[in-house]
C-alpha cells in the first residue's frame, strides 16, 4: 500500500517543489537578513545551479544527489527571492537615507473616509542634494484631502520626506499592523497635509489596472442607481465585484460571526459561479476543434478579466490559475490531479510574490481546498440519498462547508481567535441567496435596459435583505460565536497534522498513521484544556496602550473589571486594542465597564482600588497621600519626585501616552537617582503583570 502512496506523489511534483521552496521562504522570513547572509545566499543559489546543471547529463547514476541538490536549490532560491526585496538589502531602497522630497505612484485604488485618503505608494525616486535618484520600495501614505484635489490610482505624486516607522503592536494578541504591511513590501508610513504634496503626472499605473478599476468605479456606480437600500447596495458591490471601501464593521461583523465572512471577499466560489455560468452558455455552442480553442481562450480571458477586476485578491488568484490549469489540461486531453493543481498555482503565486506566503487570505483560500480535496471524498453522500438530485446538492454543499472549516479553523482560531458555531447551517442558508445575487448582477452589469435593471435592482436588494435578515438573526442566537480561544503556532500545526496523517491511514489504510493521528489529537486536547484551564483560573493586572487614553484592566478568574477614559466599551480603538486579550477570560458582554471623565482640557486625579492593590493617576497637583502599588503620571503633570515620593512610596511609577518625552526623561532621572521602578508604556508595550493581586 506504501507504493501505491509513492506513486501518487509521483502525480503531484508541484507539491514538493512547493514545500522545499515556501520552506526557504520561512526561513529567510524567520531569519535576520544582512549583507553578508545575502551574499552567501546568492553563492550557494549560483553553485547549486551550476551543480544542478551538470548533474542533468547524469541522472541515470547521479538521481539522488539530483534531486536533493534540486530541493535545496528551491529553498535557497525562496530565500534569495524574499531578501531581495528587503530594505537592509536592496541598496536603491528608500528607506531609512536622508532626502528632502520622494517620487511615488499611487499603487492601488485609494480609500476616502472623512475627508482622509489612504492608499500604497510605489516610489521612484527621491531627492539627494539638488538631484534626484532612482529609489524603490513601498510605503502607505495618509492625506488630507482639499475640496479642489482627487487622488487616483496611477497618480505619480512629489512629495515631502516625512516617513515614519510604522508602529508594532503595543497590546497582548493585538493585531500587529506592522508586520501585516511588511509581507506586502510596506516598510514606512507617511502623513502629508494638502500642501505637502502635488500631483506631478497622471496614468502611470499598469494599464490594464486602470481599465479594470474604472470599470468597476461605473459598475458600482450602477448598483448604487438602482440598489436603494444602502447595506444591501455596501454588500451587493462587495460580494460581486470585490468592493468593500464603503461596507461598515457592523455588517462585517455579522458576516465574520456566521462563519460566512468569505461571501464579501471574492474568492473561489464567484469564480465558479462565473465559470459555471459561461460554460453553460458556451457549451450550447457546439464546433470543431479550432472552436474549442476559441472557446477555451475567450473563458480564460473572461476568468482573468473578472479577476483583475476584482483587486486580483489571493483567494481570486488561487481560483483563476487552478481554472486556467484545469481548462487547459481538458484541451491536451491529460488528467487533472487536484492537489498538483493546487501546489502549481501557489507555486506560481509565490514565485511572483514570496510574501503572500504569510497572507491570511492566502493561507486560509488554500487550506480551504486542501480541506476539499481531501476531506469532502470521505463524506460520500449516503445511499437514501442518492436517488434524489436535491439531497444530493444539499448534502454535498454542506459537507463541501464542513470540509473547508475543518481545514482552515485552526489557521482562523490562530489569527482571529473566535469560532462561528452556526457556520453549517449559515453556509447552507446563504449558498441559493449568494448564486442568485451573482447571476443577477452579472444580468444587470450587461443589461442595457432601465426597466430590465430596476428589476434586476428590486430582486438583487430582496435576496440580499432576506440573507441578511437570517444571518442577523443566527448571529443573536445564544452561543453563535465561541470567542477567546488562542491557538498557539504548535497547536495549528497540530490540528494540520491530524488531518494529513488521518488522511493517509484512510486513503492508504494504515494503521500506524491512524495511531500517529490519535496521538497528535490527544496531545492537541490536553494542550488546548490545559490552555483553558489557565485562562479560567487567570489573575492579573494591565495597564494598555492606548495612545493618549488610559486602560486598566483587573483579570480575576473569569471576572474583568474594564476602567478606561473611553466613553465606551465598544469603542472601536478599545476594542481594537484589547479585545482580543480579555475575550480569554471574559465574555466581551460581561466585562465591568467603568468609564473614566477624561478630555484634553479636564485634569482629574483618580484613587482606584482593588481589594489590597493600589493604583493612583496623577493628572495634576499631589496624590492621595497612602501606600501605593502603581502611580500613573499623565499630561504632563507638575510633580517633584524627588520631594514627594515618599507620600505614595509606589512600587512602580508609570508614564503614558500624554506625557511629553522631555518630562518623561526628566522622571526616569530622577526616579532612578530615588532607586524607584519606573516604565513607559508611550510608543512601548502594555504594561502586564501576571500574579495573584486580586
């Protein structure tokens, strides 16, 4: 049976050069890149090709050593191809060197909300001296927009250097922002008023770009005239042409919570809805087989055009090649193997971009399939319902949901820490609404008629209302959402390896592969319950990050008292900030949220205590003169440390995001000349204490 297992893999050689080249990525990712690595790299890439190259006329005698220096020179070419692009490596890159002024194009389409526009910039050049020299790199630019000025995409703007290290994350499992631009190419940000900048030349983006994206500004300028409703417009220009600018978090949310958040991000499934619908229409077209061909091209062309219409997001990308693979296999009349399709695409994609490798949509597009491919043959549909057409489509379609869950949880409970536990049934409930709305506004985007379109426009805003009328109503559901579950990288991999070797002991029929699979789940039980369990019996105390507010939080076995300066507790910085972090120990609903009277112009002291621990903020004046665990100091306040510190004798002073650095520097000196613990959580970490205070 092993040999059987071998000469399937014989099938899928895309699949190992996968491997050894995504693991060279990994590597390079997970290692310091700096000139002398670089260089060792782009040595041992040279040789290993050379190696490689006569081998080749050996392979009768030499197969073995062919095929490991092979591998080997796939890892290292993944390594070459991501470092090559790095700051510390690229010398022409921008970053980090002194100029006055930048040359950049504005690289993708920009996103307008209150008056601020944010889009990437691919720069050019920038000015050393009174010349200005080749540059490359990426940067995200914020603007402030005046009334007489419109940024589009293929802009090529001049602007003044003002770039800034972007932030990392300065909260417990805060998403960190910093590394999600860093895998796009993103090493800096920049925020320019009006006058900072000009618009030097229009239309220098890729064409074909500019084409697609205008095309789908009238496109959705369309649904907007005869879509009413403004959320079933927000979901309809999501959901068909990959346009989510103006979708509000409430809606996303909802959609995050059912399990179903992949309908508003085109992906595989519009692709195949688009698919299925031109394959029907062309196969009524019968010919001989220079007509295939022109059939065959004018699919491709139609998949490509509705990809790079959409953004040409991973997802999208995955789906158009496996198409384009699999259509063009059907016309050389060879087998399609799924999984050598699969790692042929990704393998695609990553030559042309290595750091998609660690994007999100990438990762959870592929994990989906490779879910389907292996897990959906083993939910065969059962005999009873065999005979019936619909039972079958009904079964298949909720088993193909299940199998890409099973798949892609660990990777979303890893990233996103929630679990949506009605995804079955939501799944099924929106898999007729989802298809109609696509038929029908690709009905509406080539209708010419008006009255043909305020029709199309009323059916569209009714599927759209009813599926998301029984979405909202799932997601108020008890239990629809299990938050606060934390994988760690180790359980991920796991949950992975449960699958895989499951997989091959039922394929193969191999007892020591189900035994290894049994293990690996066992352990993955005991790990998340332990994990679990700790959350459960948690106590501790911190004091977050967030920028010029204050937060505290007090972690008591399953019990969160929240004091924040925030207004609210579904602020969105406060949630964005801390969510993530409490939702192990609480549910968000049943956090104490107590709010904190706190404005630029109001200075307010405040005692706050908490059983036996202390902690006093200090906005203005003295404090409370009593023992104290932590004293807070905000804005800037008028206090001698070295007078009055034995008042409070506080075993740790802290300094946040409204203090001057000058005044914080002024403290730490003297704090440390007292022999007084000290910390600053402005632009650094949350302070954390994990012990039993409370």
């Amino acid at each position: 049976m092993r040999t059987n297992f071998y000469e399937q893999m014989k099938k899928v050689p895309f699949l190992k050069f996968l491997f050894f080249y995504g693991l060279g990525i990994w590597i390079a990712n997970a290692s310091r890149a700096d000139d002398s690595r670089f260089i060792m790299v782009q040595i041992s890439l040279v040789i290993s090709v050379i190696i490689h190259f006569i081998f080749f006329f050996q392979r009768s005698r030499l197969g073995v050593l062919f095929m490991i220096n092979g591998y080997f020179m796939l890892s290292v070419f993944g390594m070459w191809n991501i470092w090559r692009t790095y700051a510390d490596i690229d010398r022409a890159h921008f970053y980090g060197k002194a100029s006055e002024q930048l040359v950049g194009i504005v690289d993708d389409e920009p996103i307008v909300k209150n008056g601020i526009v944010r889009f990437p910039v691919k720069v050019l050049a920038q000015q050393i001296g009174v010349s200005f020299r080749k540059a490359t790199g990426k940067l995200m630019m914020t603007i402030v927009l005046d009334s007489t000025t419109s940024i589009g995409y293929g802009d090529e703007l001049m602007f003044v250097n003002k770039i800034q290290q972007i932030p990392t994350s300065y909260n417990p499992l805060e998403f960190d922002y910093k590394n999600y631009l860093m895998h796009q190419g993103i090493h800096a940000h920049i925020f320019l008023n009006a006058h900072e900048y000009k618009i030097i030349n229009h239309n220098k983006g890729w064409h074909i770009k500019a084409l697609a994206l205008q095309i789908r500004q009238n496109l959705v300028d369309k649904f907007k005239k005869y879509v009413a409703d403004e959320e079933s417009f927000q979901i309809a220009v999501a959901l068909i042409v990959g346009y989510r600018t103006m979708m509000s978090s409430e809606v996303i949310q909802t959609f995050s919570n059912t399990g179903t958040i992949h309908v508003l991000s085109v992906s595989g499934m519009h692709v195949g809805i688009v698919f299925l619908f031109l394959m029907w229409i062309l196969k009524q077209l019968k010919g001989n087989d220079a007509f295939n061909v022109f059939r065959l091209v004018l699919l491709l062309l139609s998949i490509w055009a509705y990809t790079i219409l959409t953004g040409m997001a991973p997802s999208i990308l995955r789906a158009a090649i496996m198409l384009s693979f699999f259509l063009i296999s059907r016309l050389i009349q060879r087998e399609a193997n799924m999984l050598n399709t699969m790692a042929s695409s990704a393998f695609v994609l990553l030559l042309l971009e290595p750091n998609m490798l660690f994007d999100i949509g990438f990762q959870l597009s592929y994990c989906a399939v490779l879910g389907i491919v292996l897990l959906f043959p083993l939910f065969k549909c059962p005999i009873f319902l065999d005979g019936s057409r619909f039972g079958r489509i009904g079964w298949d379609s909720i088993m193909i949901s299940l199998s890409a869950q099973i798949m892609t949880a660990p990777l979303a409970l890893y990233y996103f820490g929630q679990f949506p536990n009605y995804f079955l049934i939501a799944n099924v409930l929106v898999i007729v609404p989802v298809t109609i709305i696509m038929y029908v506004g690709i009905g509406m985007l080539f209708s010419p008629f008006e009255i043909v379109n305020v029709w199309l426009g009323n059916i569209m805003q009714w599927c759209i209302q009813m599926m998301f009328e029984m979405l909202k109503f799932l997601d108020q559901l008890p239990f629809a959402t299990w938050t606060g579950l934390i994988f760690s990288p180790l359980m991920v991999l796991l949950s992975i390896a449960v699958v895989l070797v499951g997989s091959y002991a039922w394929y193969w029929r191999n007892k020591s592969a189900l035994y290894c699979s049994t293990i690996f789940l066992f352990v993955l039980i005991i790990l998340f319950s332990y994990q679990q369990y700790v959350q459960l019996n948690y106590s501790g105390f911190r004091i977050y990050n967030t920028r010029k507010e204050i937060t505290l939080a007090f972690i008591n076995k399953s019990k969160v008292t929240l004091i924040s300066s925030f207004d609210s507790l579904n602020s969105r910085n406060l949630v964005y900030s801390v969510n993530r972090d409490l939702t192990r120990f609480s549910n968000w609903k049943d956090i104490d949220f107590i709010s904190l009277a706190s404005s630029d112009s109001l200075r307010t002291n405040y005692l706050i205590q908490k059983s036996n621990f202390t902690v006093q903020m200090l906005e203005y004046g003295s404090p409370t003169v009593q023992p104290t665990d932590i004293l807070v100091v905000r804005k800037n306040s008028k206090w001698n440390f070295v007078d009055h510190i034995k008042l409070v004798d506080p075993k740790l002073v802290l300094f946040d995001g409204t203090s001057s650095d000058a005044n914080i520097r002024i403290w730490e000196h003297q704090l440390d000349s007292l022999g007084v613990a000290h910390y600053s959580i402005k632009n650094n970490f949350a302070y954390v204490w994990d012990q039993e205070l409370l």
